[in-house]
C-alpha cells in the first residue's frame, strides 16, 4: 500500500515535470518595431487609398528599422521614425498638423526611455519644425519631463533645433477640415497622430508620440501625447507603449500605464493587457476611442484599437513584417 503511494506520487511528479517542458518557448526577437500614424475613422478605408498611405507608412518603418538593424539604439529609431511622420503632410503631426479652433497650431510630444525611465515632452508647440526632437531635448538636457508653450520654444531655440512659423505646419486639407468643423459647431474626431516603439539588440525599448491633438479644438487643450502614462510609456523590464486616439480618454484612464501596470502588477501577457484596457476600459467610454502600439521585452508587437482603422507598420528581426490600414485577418 505504502509502496503503492510512493509510485503514484513518483508517477504525478514525472507528468507535471514534462508538461513543464512543454511550456510553449517565448521566442525573442533581436529587435521590434512598431509605427502608428493614427486612428479613428467610422469606415473601412477604399483600397486603393489604403496602398498610398501604406508606402509612407513603410517608408517610415524603412528609417527605424534599417537603425536597429545597424545595432543604432531604440531611442533614435523612435525618434527617427517619428521625425520622419512629422515632415510628412498627411499625418496630424508637424507638416499637416490639424488646427485649432482659432485656425492655428498647437503641437504635442513626447519620448520615454525604458533603459532608465527617463522621459520628456513638450505641449503646445507653435513653432517647433519637430516636436519629437525638442520632447528628447528636454529629456537629455533639462532636469524636467514637460516643457510648454513659449518656455518650450525658447528652449528649442536655444538647443538649436529648426524653429519655424506657424503657417509652416497648414494644409490645405487641414483647412478645409477646420471649415467644416466650425460650420458644425463641433470637434474634429482623432486621427493621424503618430508614435512608434522599438527595441533594440541591447534590449532597450524606446517609445515616441507626436501630434497636432485634435482638430477645432480650443486653443491652450492639450492632450494625452505629451502625458507621460498617459500616451506614451516605455520600461525595458515589461513594455514600451505609443497610443492615438480621444486624448482625454488616455488621460482619464491612465492608458499606457494601465497597461504596463496589468503585465508588471498582474502579470497579463502583452495581448491580455492591451486588449483589457483598449476593450473593457475605452471602448466603454463615451468618445471616439482609438488604438495603441506596444512591443513588450521579447520584442512581441501588438496593435490594438477598437476604431475602424488605424495606420500601422511593424517589423520583427525574426522576419515578420507588414503595413496596414483596414483590420487585416492575419494579424
Ligand atoms: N490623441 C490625440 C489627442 O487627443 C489625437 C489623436 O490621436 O489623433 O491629442
């Protein structure tokens, strides 16, 4: 009987210790990446108008993911990759940023990184060619996280950084867009702020948020993009974070530090985490919610919005790569 007992337990310890080995592998990748240039929308985007938009997009990826590839660190792939999106007049962020209520421009940025938690942003920009590069600026340079307005530009100026005026930042889209909204009485919806979160072969994660906020909205608003936590957040030991979407949603509830929280506190996986907060937080909000971007510290990417579309891009050492607008199957 005795014997009996000591075989049994035997027997239970060999099967759990081989379920144990069973335990799918996490792969880890060299390095990730992953670009957002906004979403929002309330319908599927016309194909051939998703193919545009999908070779800036991968445009955009080419310049981060050739510095990561190259050994460069996260912090100038996201950095690059955003400065990259700025100059591009389609997206809501420098070059066709959207406006205000009063017709001009107030830009919102921010970058954090993971390798020691250091963060900067700058809000409500008028004259800063590249939000981005001043949101590093006052991480590096400044014993602070958060510059505004005039402070912000005068600091820019001083660094050296391309200072430029506010009619730089307007396109005729952007204008016609701002027409209508006062025509309406209301707010514009969200739509193509850009971010990008990378990890590089070091191991370091790196995330970047920039935009014009939302359009028609009152002048001195600022939105979620600068708010580290809030839009943007990055820590080597669980994940990097970029979000676009109804800022004060973000704000509210505390996104991208939900996120972190979830996987580091309760130990989500990537998916669980992004789906929790974007699903079950968000989406249960009045607003016009949005998405977010996250690579986590094996380089896992998930993309997660509970819009029509979000603009997107990704790409992993081990080979998987793509661009998408619309929701795409094999996601
Ligand atoms: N999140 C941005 C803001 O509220 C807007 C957007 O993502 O398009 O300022």
């Amino acid at each position: 009987m005795h014997k009996k007992l000591i075989f049994l337990i035997l027997a239970c310890a060999m099967v759990l210790s081989s379920c144990e080995e069973q335990k799918p592998t996490v792969q880890k990748e060299e390095w990730s990446i992953v670009l957002h240039a906004g979403a929002g929308g309330s319908q599927l985007m016309p194909k051939d108008t998703e193919d545009q938009y999908k070779i800036f997009l991968n445009e955009a990826l080419t310049v981060g993911k050739t510095i990561l590839e190259n050994g460069g660190s996260a912090l100038d792939a996201v950095e690059q990759t955003v400065v990259y999106l700025e100059n591009c007049p389609l997206f809501n962020a420098g070059k066709g940023a959207v406006m205000t209520m009063d017709g001009r421009h107030e830009l919102d940025a921010s970058i954090m990184d993971g390798s020691n938690l250091m963060a900067g942003a700058v809000a409500g920009v008028t004259d800063i060619k590249n939000p981005v590069k001043a949101a590093r600026l006052v991480m590096e340079r400044t014993p602070h996280v958060l510059l505004i307005g005039e402070g912000a530009s005068a600091f820019a100026r001083e660094q050296g950084l391309e200072i430029v005026p506010n009619s730089y930042f307007t396109t005729e889209g952007k204008k016609a867009e701002l027409a209508k909204l006062l025509e309406q009485h209301a707010q514009g919806e969200p739509h193509g702020t850009v971010g990008c979160v990378a990890l590089d072969k070091n191991g370091n994660i790196a995330a970047a948020t920039s935009t014009g906020g939302m359009a028609g909205k009152k002048w001195g608003r600022v939105g979620d993009a600068p708010i580290i936590g809030a839009s943007t957040i990055a820590n080597n030991d669980v994940v990097g974070v970029s979000s676009t979407g109804h800022g004060e949603l973000w704000i509210r509830q505390s996104v991208a530090h939900d996120i972190y929280a979830l996987m580091d506190y309760k130990g989500l996986s990537l998916k669980e985490a992004a789906h929790e907060v974007i699903w079950n937080k968000i989406d249960k909000m009045e607003g016009s919610g949005g998405g977010v971007i996250c690579i986590d510290k094996n380089g896992e990417i998930v993309m997660e919005f509970d819009t029509k579309v979000m603009n997107r891009a990704w790409a992993k050492s081990s080979g998987e790569c793509g661009a998408a607008v619309n929701p795409v199957v094999s996601e």
